[in-house]
C-alpha cells in the first residue's frame, strides 16, 4: 500500500495548477501536473546554457531524420525542431522516402556522424518495416545519441554512468522532482517494458541516485493481474499504449501516477480523433495525490530533454562545461 505521504500539495516548485480531488473536499487535493510549465522551465535554463556556449563560440546542432509518411511522426519532428529554433539550437532536418532502400538511411547518418556542426543525430522512431530498427540505433554514433538509446549509452545508463538519458523517462525524473516527488523507498510500478520508455523508466528507478532508489516491478502484456501491482504503488508510470487501460479502482488513494501514453481514439472533433493517455484521468484523479494529464503532461519533457540532451553533447564536443538543470 502507500506509504504516508503527501506529495506536492501547496510545496512544489513552480505552481503547477492544483486542483480539489471531488469527493474528498478541501482537506486532500490533487496536484495536476502541469508538464508544459515544467518544460518551459527546463527549455529555459537549458536556453542559458545554449548562450553560455555561444559565448564560448560554440552553437549546439541538432540533425533529425524522417524516414516515414505518418502523420503523428512529422509532427513530433516538427516539434522538436521548433524547440530547438527557439533556443538557439541550429537544427537541420533531412527526409528519406519511406520506400527507399534502407543503405540510404545509414549512409545519411555516417554523414551526419561525420559532420563536426552536428552534435546530436536522431532518428526519428518508427522506420520502415523494411529497416533494421537496431541497426538504426547502433549505427548512431554515440556522443551524438541524444535519444539515448546506443546500447553503449543503455550500458552506461544501467551501470550507474549515465552519459545521455533517453529523454522520456529523464523527463518523468524531473516532473517528478518538480513537484516533490521523492522517489526514495517507494513502491513504483512500471506499465510497459520498451526500450524507449519502460525499460529506462524502471532502470532509472531502480538506480542508486537522486530520482531512483524505488522499489520498482515492471509490468507487461504477460502481467497477470495487473491491478493487484498497481494498486500496492506509490508511484505509476503507465506506458503501455492502451487507452484509459488503468483506472481509479485499480489505484489507491494517495499514488502518484505519470501518464505517458500518447493514444488518438476517434471522436466528434475536427481532426476525427482525439489523444487520451493510458489512465482513465476522472477515475484516476480522484484516487492520487498528483496525475499527469494528456496531453500536457509527459510530452512537454521528452522535448524539453532532448534540447537538455544536444546541449550535453555540444558541451561534450567543445569541452565546454554547461551547468544543465
Ligand atoms: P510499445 O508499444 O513499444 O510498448 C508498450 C508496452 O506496454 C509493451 O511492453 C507491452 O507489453 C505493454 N503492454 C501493452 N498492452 C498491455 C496491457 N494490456 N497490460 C500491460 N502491459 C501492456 O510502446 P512505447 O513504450 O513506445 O509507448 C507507450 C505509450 O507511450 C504509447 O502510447 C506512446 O505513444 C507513448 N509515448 C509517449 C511519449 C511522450 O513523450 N509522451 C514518448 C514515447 C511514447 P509487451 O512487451 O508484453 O508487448
């Protein structure tokens, strides 16, 4: 069960909005964790450090890959090169024809490992069934992996030597911390187990270092009972990619739930869809202390890492200590 504690109500940093949890009055509220004020925030000091950098004459470069015609990835690329453009990062973006064959990927990102303007290459996730998908990762060269997921950066990761942390379960470290959610001795469940978000989300809790030493289970398609887990947690990071798969009734009051789940369900909107997460947040607000929502939750620190992540890089590269947040 969780243990006694009460995170974030009235002592986070930043105010992100709280809201009264409705049929426990005035006394208990849920914190709303507000991931685009969080992000701005980080965007922000990490744009401090872009100018300490250029005053050392260095400007940080983010390379983006697109290898694919779905909608919800250009999006996501568009995304992060805005952010970049509004920090001061200098990003360039090359696009492959998703049917072309799979050597012209490689060969643009031996180009782009080879370009001493880039310090970041990332390609975007998912490629074509026809590409290799670890090679991809593998073929990335390491100091420049700022989505972290080089299996030298994995291993420096769960050795306890992090270099760069894939930026969504980095991000959740710092939501968390934003409002004062320490993870120390906690039960946390993890609901997924892929290597971009639950595998690295359960290792950095299990780490022993600031926003780890959680008592972490991670939990799967294969997971009998699921709600019997999560509803022992103190912390629960649903990754699962199943809308509104858990909710309130398989939490217990007091949890501290971070949504990640990015997931469009049809509806009477103008785009035919809308994106919900993978709590079911009416259900789930009324049982946690604090909850992400979807969207403005998660996603506002993927982004926010990964600008965090290029300026480590381009420190790397110039030999310039940047003081990150
Ligand atoms: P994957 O599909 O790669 O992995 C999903 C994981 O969830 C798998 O380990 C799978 O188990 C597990 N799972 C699926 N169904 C169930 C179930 N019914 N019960 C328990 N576990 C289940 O997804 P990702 O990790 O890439 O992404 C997860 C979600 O997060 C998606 O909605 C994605 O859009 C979103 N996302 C959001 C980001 C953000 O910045 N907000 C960033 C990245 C992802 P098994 O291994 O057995 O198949």
């Amino acid at each position: 069960m969780p243990s006694e504690w009460s995170p974030a109500v009235g002592a986070r940093r930043g105010g992100a909005p709280t809201e009264a949890a409705g049929d426990r009055g005035a006394i208990t509220m849920t914190t709303i964790i507000d991931g685009n004020e969080i992000g701005d925030r980080i965007r922000a000091d990490v744009g401090d450090c872009v100018e300490a950098l250029a005053d050392a004459g260095v400007t940080p470069g983010l390379a983006t890959v697109l290898m694919s015609d779905d909608e919800a990835s250009e999006t996501y690329v568009s995304m992060k090169q805005r952010a970049c453009e509004e920090i001061g990062i200098e990003s360039y973006h090359h696009e492959i024809d998703a049917d072309a064959p799979a050597e012209r990927l490689f060969d643009r990102v031996e180009e782009l490992n080879a370009d001493p303007s880039v310090d970041g290459v990332l390609v975007q996730m998912p490629v074509p069934d026809h590409v290799d998908a670890r090679r991809v990762l593998r073929s990335i060269d390491p100091m420049k992996d700022v989505d972290g997921f080089h299996p030298e950066n994995v291993g420096r990761m769960v050795s306890g030597d992090p270099r760069y942390k894939p930026c969504t379960p980095h991000g959740i470290q710092k939501l968390l911390a934003a409002v004062d959610v320490d993870t120390e001795g906690k039960d946390a469940v993890v609901v997924g187990r892929s290597d971009i978000v639950g595998k690295p989300m359960a290792n950095l809790l299990i780490q022993k270092a600031p926003g780890g030493n959680a008592t972490t289970t991670v939990c799967h398609s294969r997971t009998e009972d699921l709600a019997a887990k999560t509803r022992q947690a103190d912390i629960v990071v649903a990754a699962a990619g199943v809308p509104e798969m858990i909710d309130g009734s398989m939490l217990s009051e007091g949890v501290v739930v971070v949504d990640v789940g990015v997931n469009r369900v049809d509806a009477d909107t103008e785009k035919g869809y809308e994106l919900v997460g993978d709590v079911e947040f009416e259900s789930a607000k009324r049982k946690a202390a604090a909850v992400t929502p979807v969207p403005g939750g998660v996603g506002p620190l993927t982004i926010a890492m990964l600008m965090y992540n290029t300026v480590k890089a381009a420190g790397l590269r110039a030999g310039v200590d940047v003081e990150l947040p």
